[in-house]
C-alpha cells in the first residue's frame, strides 16, 4: 500500500505563536486534503514547539522537528522539502492564510498542463486582525514557452510570493536551493523559471500578512509601496546586508558584500538551465537592462566593507601580536 501523499507543504517556523494556529488551521480545512505537512522549527523561544505539538496530537498527517539550532531561513526553507516526499510540494508561512480552495486549484493546473512547474494566485494583503488592507499588483508574465521570456519577467522588483504556490516535485529536485545571501527567494525563482512555465490563477486565494515581526518589515519597511506599485514613493531599498543573514545565520558579523553577491548570482543564473547561445544572451542583456542604474549599490558595498574592515583592524593586530608572542613547542 502506498501511503505517499500527494502534495507536501513545507513550513519552517520560528517564534511564530502568534499566527501559527491560523495559519495551520488554515491548510488543514483546504477541500484538498491529500497532503502532509512538516514542521521545521528553527530554535523558538515562545510557544510554538508546543503548538506544534499539539497539531501533531490531533492529525497524524503533520510532523515535528525541531533544529538543535538556528539555521537561518534559507536552510531551514530547504530542509522541510528535504524531509518532504509528495509529488508536489508547497511552502508555507506560519503567519499567512489560503482560501480553502488555493490547493484544489492550483493542482487541477498541475495536473492538467505538464508544462507547468509552479503555480500560485492572485495575493492580498491581511494586516494582524486580519483584515483586508490592499491588493498585491506586481505582475508578471511567467508563462511563455520561451526560457530567456520567463527569465527577464523574473528580473522585475517583486515580493516572491511565488514560492509559497504548489510546484512539482521533479523541478525541485533540479534546481539549486536556496542560498544564504540577500535576494535568495528572488533568485531561487528566477533559476526555478529555467525549467518550467508559472501559472497565475485569476483569484485572491492567498492571504499575506503584513505585521511588524516579519522580515519584509524589519528590513525592507516600505514594502507595501512597491507592492502597490508606488514605486516613485520609496525612500528606501531592502537592507540586503541583513538579508543576507537572516537567510544563513552564519554570515553574522562577516564582511558581506550583499549586491555583488546578487549581482553574480544573477549572472551565474543566466548560465544554468537548458538554452543555447541567443537565449543565454538575451538573458545577459535582460540583467544589465534590469540593473541599469543600480551600479551605484556596488560601489556603497565597497564602501562598507571598508568601514567594517576599518573597524575590526585593531582587534585583529592585537591578535596577531597576542599569537606572536606566544611560546613555540618544538
């Protein structure tokens, strides 16, 4: 007897007992239930191991586990499909909604059109109470049959909501994973395009939930002007830098340079997947086109590199002297 489900829904988690029941409560009364779901709880220090547990108690479909420590996110995004065995896989949120029939939906497309690796809906968003506060309007056009299409669609400034929609399971065990560094969900997507057509399905399945303990707030505040398409309004880009590590823990107190970093990716994007020269070239020409004006950013990693370096030069000649004049053994 095969007891494999068919979706698997990922949701790695931390401190998230405010929203968790919800958000868990949520996929379990979607119309599609062929699913498990695997818990993956990045150290929390409030209740949420014992939420989960509870949830666990009460459906054998959901598992636990819990990371001797903090992973960053990326890692622990990774690790809940490691863990995973279904044919499809979703990530979730511990603090988002779906419509009951988001799942329903969006595998009937699956099912239906094997060119398609990914698909998700239309995105509002819920303030804490939630409430409805605005509609997300980024749009893009990541359908085409045509690799290089689908890779400068990708490149446009978007919220990545995209990875919380049902992929297939194939493409995932072919992509790259998630990268510890800043952009990473935006990369990870654009590399996911190489393989296979996103599906938008014309209706507000997905509920995002802005408040303050997200990462969108903490480092990039003015999200919900880009996401309305205010773009003329912003006064601030995300901080990649912190970005870079709340998606890998270990990058705290290193020397990052965050749009370098993205900046190579973003080429090293354009020489992956199954395409021949004209495409791996308009891929080129699509990066430096959506770059344009940006160079500047370059140019301030340097800057703070060097402050930071600057700063960690007395320590780093007291240690040197300290190891000088320790004794030999011969």
């Amino acid at each position: 007897m095969n007891n494999q489900p068919k979706l698997s829904i990922g949701l790695p988690v931390y401190n998230g007992e405010k929203f968790l029941e919800a958000a868990l409560d949520s996929l379990l009364e979607q119309t599609f239930q062929d699913f498990e779901i695997i818990i993956s709880d990045n150290t929390s220090t409030d209740r949420t191991a014992d939420i989960c547990k509870s949830y666990v108690a009460k459906d054998s479909r959901i598992s636990y586990y819990r990371n001797d420590t903090n992973l960053g996110c990326a890692r622990n995004f990774n690790r809940v499909f490691e863990l995973s065995s279904g044919e499809y896989f979703k990530w979730a949120s511990y603090d988002d909604l779906h419509h009951p029939t988001f799942l329903t939906k969006c595998i009937e497309i699956l099912d239906e059109n094997p060119s398609i690796i990914l698909c998700h809906s239309l995105v509002k968003f819920i303030d804490e109470k939630n409430q409805v506060i605005g509609d997300y309007d980024i749009h893009f056009h990541a359908d085409s049959f045509k690799i290089h299409q689908r890779f400068d669609e990708l490149l446009v400034k978007h919220l990545c909501y995209q990875c919380y929609g049902v992929i297939r399971r194939n493409a995932l065990n072919v992509a790259p994973p998630m990268g510890g560094y800043g952009a990473a969900d935006a990369i990870f997507l654009l590399r996911l395009s190489l393989l296979g057509r996103f599906y938008e399905i014309p209706e507000y399945l997905f509920l995002a939930r802005h408040h303050s303990q997200q990462s969108l707030s903490m480092f990039f505040p003015e999200y919900l002007k880009l996401a309305n398409n205010n773009r003329r309004e912003l006064k601030s880009l995300p901080d990649f830098h912190s970005y870079a590590v709340w998606f890998d823990s270990n990058n705290k107190g290193k020397i990052l340079l965050p749009h370098w970093r993205i900046f190579w990716e973003y080429l090293r994007s354009a020489s992956m997947g199954k395409m021949n020269m004209y495409e791996r070239f308009c891929c080129h020409v699509s990066i430096f086109n959506r770059l344009k004006g940006t160079e500047y950013l370059l140019a301030t990693d340097i800057f703070n590199a060097s402050q930071s370096l600057w700063k960690k030069l007395p320590k780093l000649s007291i240690s040197i002297k300290v190891e000088l004049r320790k004794p030999s053994v011969l």
